[in-house]
C-alpha cells in the first residue's frame, strides 16, 4: 500500500462540475477518485459526497472480480 | 495370253486387283505379270476378302454372279477363245468394281460413325459438317462443269483456349492449380499487438537468484524523541557543540514472480506443416510479453499475489502546487500536463517521460489558442525524430489498454520504481505425460521477474485523471 492509497477521496458529483463555463469536468453522477488536495481545493465549489477511500471494501471488490475473470 | 494385275488405289481397301487381257496375247511372264489361271485365282481370293469385310452387309446375289463367272472362265479358259476370255475378264472386272465400291461406302460409314460417336464423348465439333461438303459440290459442279449456283461452306473457328474449356475435368474435377501452381505466402497474418509500454520503455536487469532485498534509508533518530528528528547539519560558532545526524537504515524484500505458457500439438501437424514451431514460439512469446507488460504495469499484490507489483499501483495522483491552483484560464491538455510535470518536479523527483494515449498524443499537436494559431512555442516542440517534448518531458504515445484516454502516466528520469528478471526467458520443447505414447510435442515457455517501489520514491510514478489536474487548475 502507498502513498496514493492514503490520500485518496472518493467523490459522488451530485452535479456537473463546470468552472469555466465551457468544459464538463466531472458530470453528474460520476464517481472519481481525487487526490485530497484537489478536493481541498474545489470542495467549496462542487455539490459532491466527499468519501474516504474504503481500503478493506476496494481491496474484497477487486479480489472478488480478479476470482471472477480466472 | 496373261492376265495384268495393277493396283487398286485405295489406301484404305485390300489390294484390288483388275484382270486384264495380255496385250502380247502370250502366257505372260512379262515384269508384274502372272499367269492367267493364279491371276483368277488371286481375284477369287480377293473376292473372299471382300465377302468377309462387307459380311452381313454383302450383296449375296453380287457375290454370287461374281463367284460364277470366275469359276466359269477358270474351268474353261483352256478351250475358250479370246473373244470370249476378254468378255469374261470385262464382266468379272465390272462385278469385282461394284463390289470394291461397296467396301470403300462401307469403310466410309464406318469412319463417320467414328468421328460422330468420339464427338459425343469429348465435346469436340467438326470444323466443316461432310453434309455441308457434299451440297457445296453437288452445287457447284453438276456433269462436270462448275456452275454459278451460290454455295458456301461454313467453317467453324476453333475455340478459344480458356480454363472452361482447355483444363476439362473428369468426374473429380480439375485441380487447376497443378498447371498454373500456385504461391504461398509464408507470413502468417495475425492481430497486431499492442506495444509493450514495460519492455519498451525501462531497463530490466537480469539477476541470478529468486530473491531480492532493497534497503531503505529512513530518516528518523533519536535527536528528538518526541518527533524522531533524525538531525543534520546547521551553522555554528566555533568550538559549540556539532549537531547531532542519525538514520535508520531498513530492507525491503521481493520474491521472483513466474509468468508461464503451456501447449501441446500433434507430432504430425508438426511435420506436416514445418512452420508451426515457429508460429507456437512467436506466438507464445508474445502472449508471456503482453502478460509481463500487464503484470509489471497493473499488478496489485494485494489482489493477485501471484503477480509482481505493477508500475502503476503505488503511483501518486497529482496534488495542487500554488503556482497551478485554480488559475489557468481554459485549460487543455497541455496545461494539465505541464501542471503534472511542476507537481513531480515539487515533489524533488526530476519529470522524465509522460505516457499519454495515441488520440491525446496527436490531440496535443493540434491544439490551437483562441486565435486559431497551433500552439506551438519553445515549451511544446517536436524533435527531428518526431518525439513531442512539452517543457522538456517527452510525451510518449501508449496504447488505450495501457494508459487510458482519460489518464496520463508521469515517470521520473531516476525511477524508483526496479524491475529485475530472474533469468532469461525460456521457451522450449519436451514430452509432457502421455505425449510419447501419442505422437504429441509439448512446449513451454516462462520467466521470472521482481519488481518493487521504496515507499520513499514513490513520487517518481503519477497517475491520474486529466480531469483531476484541470480540477485543480482552471480558473473559477
């Protein structure tokens, strides 16, 4: 486990993130994982959910996909 | 008195013979002359021959009249006049005639018959139809004159020689390629593979044993308990007390990881088709190089330990630096990459190469201002071997499976990230259980590698979305 793993967030968009007006960064909906000093950075501007990376949850998810594809 | 014999003309009759009176009137014995009596008897003969050849198509009464009259001047030719002689020499030569047409008509027919049933059986046409011969000179000469009544032969070309008609088939049909041959060519035509972003772009060295210990350098101490300081140097005055520096030093430690292939084929599909051991080879070294490439690039030993660590797993996601915080108006993807490289560089880890997908790397060269120009200055340049650089970083087209369109990935020149092979590849043939016993070959092919990450050049690999660096950098 590194660096990334621990500074992680998990963030929802509850709407399209457009801070220039011209360009959709994050659409509503979608789900992205955003170092947190970026979301430190915007959290005041998006209407998001703002999780912490679910190591244990992650980890059985992708084992039990990784299962699957054998 | 004798009788002549001359020949018959025929080439394809027996040898017709005329009875003729001598014109010296003596007994012959003249060059090509025999005497009357073997003259008949040679006629008689002949006769017979004509008899057998026509056979049930004989004129009876012909044959008979004919047979007569010979038997008559043979009985009598010692006492008859030559008056007489001559009339019985003309009236047989008359009869023998008529009997000689019927065998040449009859051999005529035959040869029709022929001609017409082998033109059944292969195809073939007359090029001149004998009906069409015979009405052309019918009309043309009547009693031996030639008229000027129209007449016309038609003669039919010849055909053409084409593949229809010239390779003829029998009942299994002709295999045509056994005239014209035939070019095989030998590249066996398959899918293109991906590049292989791993191989293609780090060093791997080869090490001789299946285990590998890094060390670490950990810089905690004693100096301060509290915080672990592990101290260093600082400006004094003369004869104060030097300040105190400690570390730790800590290991590391990676197994080798085999990355295998197996198969087995029939020993006569080997002989048959002698390229198949190199087509199992190349194939098989590609399919363990496109596994490497996955191992060694996505590979979390947490979730398939199997597998050594990729190159990827512990990566970085970008963190904002304040020169590149919420300021740059319209971001692209130049903007967002150079953002990376100033984040890596922050990070005391020295950018070196960018990974971005094939569509990103060809967007980027047309990228143009608000004006319409491209945007092209001395950050942003193409080297005479058509590498992009931007700032200084060579941006380096990968493919969509590796580096995803929506992804970049950022190495340092010094990379902390080590990949070791434990000995070369191998790739080689044997007899695998029951192979011996049916005629069957099997091949495999392996190797080892170790790869690791010390936690603390973990900076020296960024991965992340270009959407989370233009999320840190456009201006709001």
């Amino acid at each position: 486990m590194g660096k990334k793993i621990d500074n992680v967030k998990i963030v929802t968009f509850k709407e399209d993130y457009n801070p220039s007006g011209k360009q959709v960064i994050y659409a509503k909906g979608s789900e992205h994982a955003i170092h947190k000093g970026v979301v430190e950075l915007i959290k005041d501007k998006i209407k998001a959910d703002v999780k912490d990376f679910d190591e244990k949850k992650e980890y059985a998810k992708a084992k039990e996909n990784f299962e699957k594809a054998k | 008195m004798s009788v002549g014999i001359m020949g018959a003309g025929s080439a394809s009759a027996s040898r017709f013979f005329r009875a003729k009176l001598s014109p010296d009137g003596g007994n012959g014995g003249g060059e090509g002359e025999v005497s009357e009596v073997d003259a008949i008897k040679k006629i008689s003969e002949q006769v017979e021959q004509f008899k057998n050849l026509l056979g049930d198509k004989a004129d009876a009464n012909a044959f008979k009249t004919l047979e007569d009259k010979l038997t008559a001047l043979e009985e009598g030719i010692e006492t008859m006049k030559a008056a007489e002689i001559s009339k019985a020499i003309e009236a047989i030569n008359k009869s023998n005639e008529s009997i000689y047409k019927q065998v040449v008509e009859l051999q005529e027919e035959l040869a029709i018959g022929k001609e017409q049933s082998a033109g059944k059986s292969n195809g073939r046409t007359e090029l001149i139809a004998t009906a069409e011969v015979e009405t052309f000179v019918k009309t043309t000469f009547v009693d031996g004159k030639k008229t000027h009544a129209p007449a016309k032969i038609t003669i039919k070309a010849a055909e053409t020689f084409g593949y229809d008609q010239t390779f003829v088939g029998g009942e299994a049909g002709t295999d045509i390629s056994a005239f014209t041959g035939r070019f095989v060519d030998p590249l066996l035509n398959q899918r293109k593979r991906k590049r292989n972003l791993i191989l293609d772009n780090f060093d791997i060295r080869t090490i001789g044993v299946p285990r590998l210990v890094y060390l670490v350098k950990v810089e905690v101490g004693n100096t301060d308990p509290v915080s672990g300081d592990p101290g260093g140097a600082a400006w004094i005055l003369s004869g104060q007390a030097k300040p105190k520096r400690s570390f730790r030093v800590t290991t590391g430690e990676v197994e080798a990881k085999k990355v295998a292939i197996f198969g087995t084929i029939e020993d006569k599909l080997l002989r048959d088709a002698p390229s198949f051991q190199n087509w199992i080879r190349e194939d098989f070294m590609d399919e363990i190089k496109e596994e490497i490439n996955d191992g060694l690039l996505n590979n979390d030993p947490g979730v398939n330990d199997l597998a050594p660590l990729g190159l990827k797993t512990n990566a970085v996601q970008y963190s904002p630096t304040p020169a590149f915080a919420l300021n740059v108006e319209l971001p692209n993807y130049i903007d967002a990459l150079i953002a990376a490289i100033a984040a890596m560089s922050n990070s005391k880890e020295q950018p070196g190469k960018v990974f971005v997908s094939d569509d990103v790397f060809y967007r980027i060269h047309n990228l143009k201002s608000t004006d319409g120009k491209w945007l092209n200055n001395n950050l942003i340049y193409v080297n005479s071997l058509g590498q992009l650089f931007i700032a200084g970083v060579q941006v380096i087209p990968s493919d969509i499976e590796d580096v995803p369109s929506t992804h970049f990935l950022l190495i340092s020149a010094d990379l902390g990230f080590k990949i070791y092979a434990y000995g070369d590849m191998v790739f080689e043939r044997g007899l695998n259980g029951e192979d011996f016993r049916e005629d069957k070959t099997s091949y495999r092919g392996y190797q080892e590698f170790l790869s690791y990450i010390a936690a603390n050049r973990e900076n020296s690999v960024m991965y992340d979305t270009f959407a989370n660096v233009l999320a840190a950098i456009t201006k709001v």
